[in-house]
C-alpha cells in the first residue's frame, strides 16, 4: 500500500473514533489499531507506554472531575469547588468512552510513525511538500532520540557506570539535546549541499495507484461517514 494511502487510511479512522458515540465503536477501532502498532518492532514501541498512561489517566480522573447521571456506584466526599466526588455508571461509561477516544487518536499516530515509510510519502505528492517534509522529520524524532540514548547507556555501561532510575537517565538529556542539535545542522547543511528548494527539482517516477490503494481511501471516506451517521 503507498503510503499516501496508507496515510488517508489513518486519518479517517483517527476522525471516526472522534465522532463516534457508541462505546463499542470506538473500542473496535482502538483495537484494529493497536494491533497495526503491535506489528511494529518491539524496540519502537515507546509510544505505546505513553498512550496506555494518557488513556489510563483520563479515565481514572474523569469521573471525579465531572457531575452527571442517577445511578451512583460510589458516595465520595463533597469537595469546595469540585462538588460530591460520586461515581455514576454514566461517569464511568463517559470516562470510557473519552479515554479511548485518546487511545484510538494516539495509536493512528503511533501507526503513522512506527509503520510508514516517510522518505516515499515526502517523495509522493507535488504539493505541500515543505510542510510533509518537516512533519516527517518531527515523527523521527522519538526513534532517533531513543536510539541515541540506548548508545549512551552501552558507552556508560562500558565505562563501568550504570545508568538506573529516573535521576540517572535524566543525566542524559544534555547529551541529547547537544546530539539532536549537531544532528540537525548536518541535515540542514547536507538539504542545501542537494539543492533543496531551488527550482527545477527532479523527482523519481512513482508507480501508478493499486486497487489496494483506491480501495483504502474509500474505505477512510466511509469510516468517518458512517462514524458520523450511525456509530
């Protein structure tokens, strides 16, 4: 599948968890794209982590942080300014349904970073090229920042020094910082040595679109409809 497509695809399920109301819905959804995120290697499921502890949050907290349903599960304390700290089954569902409304939108971008091949979507279209460029640079960031830190670690390792906790791996945010900035004049002198943005561009032919690729971003069109009507 061309990544453009692939892109297309991910956006409209992204939109259709947005918009759907039905929790089962948007669980499907969350599901399907967790097991995209799960075909990815292991070592690049760092955004995984992150998306389970904003979903999880969400859902702890938003029951304590709105007032609204008759059928209580719990009878908390009346707090000032929050109000009766009680859980409704209505709290519950709403928490639900928010906390995987998140997930579903942090996974589609998960699958965007851990799955695409950015070089070709950067290469595909003949507009917006500039602005594809810097959100495929951005998405590498992570990656790229996760394996320098794992470098680190091995050098330090070989040193004899262990690196454990959160005091120890924040010693690694100044060597981080520093790599990501020398890396990034070496992008920036390596796009001008390759004349980028001058005019009269090249481009490498790109094959034609497949069913495949036809058929994906229908299937996104009618994701978002049917989120919209009926889920």
């Amino acid at each position: 599948m061309r990544p453009a497509a692939a892109a297309a695809l991910l956006a409209g399920t992204a939109a259709a968890a947005l918009l759907a109301h039905r929790l089962w819905a948007v669980g499907v959804i969350a599901a399907v794209l967790l097991v995209a995120c799960l075909r990815a290697p292991a070592r690049r499921r760092v955004y995984l982590g992150g998306i389970a502890f904003s979903a999880g949050t969400l859902f702890v907290l938003s029951p304590f942080l709105q007032s609204r349903g008759s059928h209580p599960l719990w009878n908390g304390p009346i707090v000032p300014v929050l109000g009766p700290l009680d859980v409704t089954t209505e709290e519950l569902r709403s928490a639900a349904l928010q906390a995987l409304r998140l997930a579903a939108v942090g996974l589609a971008f998960a699958a965007w970073a851990l799955r695409l091949d950015h070089d070709r979507l950067v290469a595909a279209p003949s507009f917006a090229g500039r602005s594809l460029l810097a959100v495929a640079l951005a998405t590498r960031l992570v990656p790229t920042l996760e394996r320098d830190a794992g470098g680190f670690v091995e050098s330090l390792r070989g040193r004899g020094i262990e690196v454990r906790g959160p005091r120890g791996y924040a010693r690694l945010v100044s060597p981080l910082l520093s790599s990501s900035l020398e890396r990034g004049l070496n992008l920036a002198e390596a796009m001008e040595a390759r004349g980028f943005g001058r005019p009269g561009r090249t481009r490498l032919p790109s094959p034609g679109w497949t069913y495949i690729d036809v058929m994906a971003v229908y299937t996104a069109i009618a994701l978002i409809a049917a989120a919209a009507l009926w889920l």
